[in-house]
C-alpha cells in the first residue's frame, strides 16, 4: 500500500462496486449519508501561519519543542539494560496525590508504600550521588547490592509463607514452569506419532520398489500362478530351448 492507506477513503465506492457485482444484496444503510458528508480529502491538517512582516528574519525551528532530558533517564537505561525481565514484573503506577515522590526519603532504597523495582535503584543512586559524593558506578554497585539483597529477602518471605500456608491446608495450583513442561511434553508426543507415521510411510515405499512382479490387480503373484506362468512361457518356445529355461540358464542366443 505505501505510506499512505487510502482504503478509508475509497469505502463507498467500494460498498457500490460490491452492490453492483451482486456480492451484497443492498446498499448499507450509511451510503447516501456518506455521499451527503463526504470524508476529508487531505492527509494532514495544514498549518496556519501567521503573516511575517518585511524586514524581520525567519526564526529557525520555532515550532519545534525543546529536547527535555533529566539525569535519571541515562541511569534507568543502564539498569534496565543490564536488568531486561524487570520491565516484565507487574508495576503499581497509581499515586495517591500526584506528589508522593515528595515525601519519600531514598537515603534508604525501602520506601514505605512503595514497591522495590528498578525505579528505586535509580533514585537511590541519584541520592548517593548528590549527597554522597559518590562516583555514577560506585552509586550503581552499591544501589543495585542493597536491590539484589532486599530481593533475595522477598524471595525468602514468599517462599515461608507458601510453605506455612500449604502446613495447615492451603493448595497451590500448577506453577508457570509445570504448565510450561506439560506443554512440551503435549507437542513432544504429538510429534513423535507424527515421525513415526512419516518412517512407516517410508518404509512401505521402500518396499514397494523391492517387491516382486505384480499382477493387474497390483498384488504378488503367488507361488501357484508364477508356476504356471513359467510353464506358459515352456510351452512357446522349442524343446531344446525349453529345458535351458527351466534349468535357469543364461539366456538364449538364436
């Protein structure tokens, strides 16, 4: 198609054109109301310029916005490119006021009310550097040590609590990684039928052009009726020749 997709604004000569052929039995019912409104013919909406005075020069890029960058931006691009599946985990973005970053004191990379992510690591190293004095990768070592230490201790909490819980009757469904094995193991055997569908058809190929002669039907002869074929063959051709064929000899020169 391009760059541009101008099936929208062909939509209703397409809708006559498929009247017309006899694919549709009626006109839709927005058809006359989009011949009376027609759609917008151009692609962009044209800019309204004010009018320059003589004499004054043109300001160069005065529509376009200045870039806006903050000094966290290139620290959550180190982190979460040394951290991917942390963008996987499930984020709380709701806020109560719009300003509890206010109130939140990162000396400490545990806030209250606020979950452990890769958000907090930024934010602790941008405290270590400013009041700290610290170097942008000494900030990161340590921020990123109290993060993984932390993590490690939700891990423990969870763990505990599962097992405490499964103590006095709790049941768990099948984990991600057990539904993700049976999975497997569902196509693994699927599969294996499939392959040895495939050797059997190969093998009966392989052995329909080893069999031996076939009659009209396209089955063997059978033992009985190659007999008789043999005879027949005795019976045209002469004596002497005759007792050659029937003792398998070479074959017969006239």
């Amino acid at each position: 198609m391009g760059r541009y997709d101008f099936r929208p604004l062909r939509v209703r000569q397409t809708a006559k054109a498929l009247f017309d052929a006899k694919r549709v039995p009626h006109l839709p019912q927005w058809y006359a109301v989009v011949g009376d409104i027609p759609p917008g013919e151009t692609l962009a909406r044209p800019v309204q310029r004010a009018p320059r005075p003589r004499g004054t020069k043109k300001a160069s890029r005065i529509f376009q916005p200045l870039p806006i960058q903050y000094p966290e931006d290139k620290l959550r691009s180190d982190f979460f490119g040394d951290h991917p599946w942390e963008l996987a985990r499930p984020r709380l973005i709701v806020e109560n006021s719009g300003n509890d970053s206010r109130g939140q004191d990162w000396s400490k990379i545990v806030q209250p009310g606020k979950q452990l992510d890769g958000e907090s690591v930024v934010q602790r190293q941008m405290w270590l550097m400013r009041h700290q004095a610290m170097s942008k990768p000494a900030a990161y070592d340590l921020a990123r040590r109290e993060f993984y230490q932390h993590r490690h201790l939700e891990d423990i909490r969870r763990r505990v609590a599962k097992e405490e819980a499964l103590h006095v009757g709790a049941y768990f469904g099948k984990g991600p990684l057990a539904i993700g094995m049976e999975l497997e193991d569902r196509s693994w055997e699927k599969w294996k039928i499939w392959a040895a569908k495939q050797v059997e058809q190969e093998q009966n190929m392989r052995a329909q052009m080893f069999t031996g002669p076939q009659d009209n039907d396209g089955d063997e002869l059978t033992e009985p009726e190659l007999d008789a074929a043999v005879e027949e063959v005795q019976g045209s051709v002469p004596d002497s020749k005759a007792g050659q064929l029937a003792m398998g000899g070479a074959a017969v020169h006239p």
